[in-house]
C-alpha cells in the first residue's frame, strides 16, 4: 500500500513539474513568437524542423501536428542534414530547431549549414544564451527550471515545454489561415475522425430500402412494410411522396393497448404527425446530436419535403461515430 502511494506522489510530482513549466513559458511569448508565425505565413516554402535525440521526436510530432493543420512540414534529423540530408532545404523554406541546450556538436555544425541557405531559422530551446538561439533569426523561449527527472538529466519536462510551444505555434498558424474543420477532414479522410467530419447522411440512408406506407395502409401493409423493411419504423407519405409522419415498433405496441377492433385501423390512425427528421447533406454528427437528444432511434431524411429514406442509430454505430 505505501508502495502504491509512493507511485502515485512521484507520478503526482511529476505532472505538476510539467504543467507548471508550461504554464511558465506562456510569459516567454514575445514579439519573436508573433514574427516566427508571421515569416511562415509568408514564407512560399515548407516548415523544415530538425534536432537531434529527444529532441528530434519532439520535431518529428509538431511536423505531424502541422501537416494535419494546413501547414506544409517536413523533418529533418540534425546527424543526417550534416551527412547529406541538408540537400532537403530549399531557399524559401523556414527551419526550426529544437534543441534544449542550443550547444549540442550537431547543431554547432548544423547551423552555419543552414545560414549559408539564407532561410530564416527559429530556435525552439530552453537557453536563449545559447549558440542556437544567438545564431537564430527567431527564438522560442522554452526554459524550465529542472526537468521532471530526480536526477535533472533524462529529457522530460523540457521536451513536455518544446512539444507545448509546438503545438501553441501550429494553432496560431491554423487560425490564421482560416483552416476550418472541413479542411481538417481532407487531412484525416480515415477512422473514426475523418468520419466525424465528413459523413453525411446521405451517405448512410442509401444503403436501406426506404420503409414507406400511404395514409390510407391497412394496419397489415404497415406491419408488412417495417418488418420487411427492418429499419423499426415506416414513413406515412402522400401521393407526392411527401411526408405526413412516421409509425414505429413503438407505435404498434401503443396501439394495442389503445384499440379494441384493429381489423379497421389505418396507417393516418396511429402515425406521429411530426417526426424528427433531416435534411440531405446533413453530416452525421448532427444526426447522431438529434438521436441522442430525442431518445429516439431513426431519423427520416428527406428533400424539402419528399422523403428520401432513414438514418438509423445502428449505420452510426456501424461507422464508428457513435
């Protein structure tokens, strides 16, 4: 048990280390943060980030992160640039190294490389009186007091710090080039996220035959149409096909309780006259928000006012938005 409780203070120790480390470096911000976003903006290039160890991790996410936010990246690892890799930078290219000392043998070789390129580079470090950051045009100030580590060695709390600025310089980027959540599905077109973002409804009830019945349907065709049609409800719709309202499963069990004879009842006896529906085009997601706030199970879509089909709770669960 004191085992156990021990963990959990150094785990506790550990997180509070680097939340406040990162709540110390939103002081950092300064004139250089705003002209590093505002050269990439202007910048007719791609965002090239290198670094070496620990660091090159750090680099190789905030790449991702960028990519996936409209901002063209790519990585570079500071050993390999100096042993030919270096040839990926071109001229309209931004470099950002990471590097929390900002002397470490690879970046002292690495920068004067990338100096006589003349693109501008950024360092992301945690000391500004480095060689990296007197040789950088921009300086993104990550300091920390110690790392995470017992022993203020293993790269803990100063890549939590870099990851941080990373990630704060990134959303800058992408509210500045107005990158909206449908450009964001272009870039994660795949899983559960790029369906959230891109499904529509109409890509969902097109995969049901669409459970129909007139106003006028015996209760037999209506019992024939949602059992046939196994989407647990049917549409009542007009000549036009437009839509007057909707039976389901709950309908039937209600209406025997509520009728002796049944050999008479009629489809326009027992339909709720304005069920919940959307229209085409609609995305998934909202589909899914009036399901689970109606408690209900299907929606009707329609065109105006002609029905299309259904939407049921099961082709979002199929498709993993639920």
């Amino acid at each position: 048990m004191n085992l156990v409780k021990n963990i959990k203070n150094i785990a506790k120790e550990v997180l509070l280390n680097e939340s406040e480390a990162i709540k110390k470096i939103i002081d950092y911000l300064d004139l250089d943060f705003e002209a590093c976003v505002e050269a990439i903006l202007a910048s007719k290039g791609r965002v090239v980030v290198t670094g070496v160890g620990k660091s090159a991790h750090i680099a190789n996410k905030i790449v991702a992160t960028l990519n996936s936010t409209g901002t063209p990246a790519l990585f570079m690892h500071a050993a390999d640039a100096i042993h030919g890799d270096l040839g990926m930078v071109q001229k309209e290219d931004v470099v950002i190294c990471i590097s929390k000392s900002g002397n470490t043998p690879e970046v002292k070789v690495l920068v004067p490389l990338i100096k006589r390129i003349e693109v501008k580079l950024v360092a992301l470090c945690s000391n500004t009186t480095s060689y990296l950051a007197k040789q950088a045009d921009f300086v993104l100030n990550a300091s920390i007091e110690r790392e995470a580590c017992p022993n203020n060695l293993a790269p803990t709390t100063s890549t939590t710090a870099h990851l941080a600025m990373g990630d704060a310089l990134a959303v800058c980027l992408l509210q500045a080039r107005n990158f909206s959540s449908q450009d964001f599905a272009r870039y994660h077109p795949g899983g559960a996220l790029g369906k959230k973002l891109y499904l529509k409804v109409d890509d969902l009830y097109k995969g049901h035959e669409c459970p129909t019945v007139k106003e006028n349907s015996s209760l037999k065709e209506v019992i024939i149409e949602i059992s046939t049609k196994r989407l647990g409800a049917a549409a009542v719709v007009n000549e036009k096909e437009q839509l007057l309202g909707i039976i389901t499963d709950g309908d039937l069990r209600r209406m025997l309780g509520k009728y002796n004879n049944i050999a008479e009842i009629k489809a326009k006896d027992i339909m709720s006259p304005h069920p919940k529906l959307v229209e085409k085009g609609t995305y998934a997601t909202s589909a899914l928000k009036i399901l689970q706030e109606n408690n209900i199970s299907q929606l009707v879509v329609t065109d105006e006012e002609k029905v299309l089909g259904f939407v049921h709770i099961h082709d979002l669960l199929k498709e993993g938005i639920v």
